[in-house]
C-alpha cells in the first residue's frame, strides 16, 4: 500500500472520528478528546512546512465546517503544524532522523513520543481553549481543560497508534 494512500486514509479516518464519535462525547469537566492532530503528527519528518501547513488547514476547516466551530480546529492544527519542524529539532535524536521513517510511538521510543506530541498537544489545546473561552477572567477553567483534555487526547493518541500502527519487525 503506497504512503499516499495511508496519508489519505488516515485523513478521513482521523476527521469522521472527530466529527461523528468524540465531538459528540459528553465527558464532562471541559474535556474535549481530539486525535486529529496525531494525523498531522504521524507524517514524514521531511515533509515541506507549507505541504504540512496546507494539509493541517484542509483537516482543521473540514472539521470546523461539520461542527460548526468557526475557524478553531484550522488555527489549532495550523499552530500545530508550523510548530511541528521546530519541536521535532529540539527533541531529536543524536543520530537525527531517518528518512522516510514514520514518527510514532512505537519508531521513536516512549520519551521521544511525550515529550514531542505531549508538547505539540499542549499547545495546540491551549490555542484552542483560548480561542473559544476567549475570556482571560476564565483562566483556570482554561486551564481545566487543557490539563484534561490534553491528557485524554494523548492517552487516546496512544491507545491508536498500540491499536493500528505496526510496530517495528525487530533484526
């Protein structure tokens, strides 16, 4: 199966979960699980930062447009995206990254993945919750989301890639 078709594949999978499963979960406390940024995430490290950027904004305004949250998926994914290059410098590895080689929890270790995607999330969640409380007064119910909905986000991103990524066949 060619790279671009699991690019693909992924895309739709990652949106009509958001849209049609976990937008319409009531967890209460202000969280909000969102696991399309690892679709975002799981694309190759050396792909070009406007292909990422355009990819982020397609997801994020399709998303937005099915539920109706006017331009906030789109400018969190955006964040994510332009951010993406930058903290996947900061926390590489000494030997660098391998071409062509996915970035997931399972290629990259455990503390590669937290570290990266837990920074990414938190930023993305931030940007978002912002954006929709848009009201500083509110700032630790800002931060109850965040704190929560970042967890969960990053513990489902996880329980999917345990679920759906094929690890690495050991030599």
């Amino acid at each position: 199966m060619s790279k671009t078709f699991v690019h693909i594949f992924r895309f739709v999978l990652f949106l009509v979960l958001q849209v049609f499963v976990l937008n319409q979960i009531e967890l209460g406390w202000g969280i909000l699980p969102m696991i399309y940024p690892l679709m975002i995430f799981l694309l190759p490290v050396e792909m070009d930062v406007i292909v990422l950027m355009l990819i982020s904004f397609a997801m994020g305004v399709c998303i937005d447009v099915l539920s109706n949250t006017f331009g906030l998926h789109a400018s969190a994914l955006l964040l994510f995206a332009y951010l993406r290059p930058w903290i996947f410098k900061s926390f590489a590895p000494r030997e660098d990254y391998e071409l062509n080689k996915e970035t997931n929890y399972f290629t990259m270790g455990g503390a590669w993945y937290l570290y990266t995607f837990g920074t990414l999330i938190l930023f993305h969640h931030f940007w978002f919750f912002l954006f929709e409380i848009a009201d500083l007064s509110e700032f630790l119910y800002l931060l109850q989301k965040l704190v929560l909905s970042a967890v969960i986000s990053f513990l489902l991103s996880v329980g999917l890639q345990i679920i759906f990524v094929q690890k690495p066949k050991k030599r």
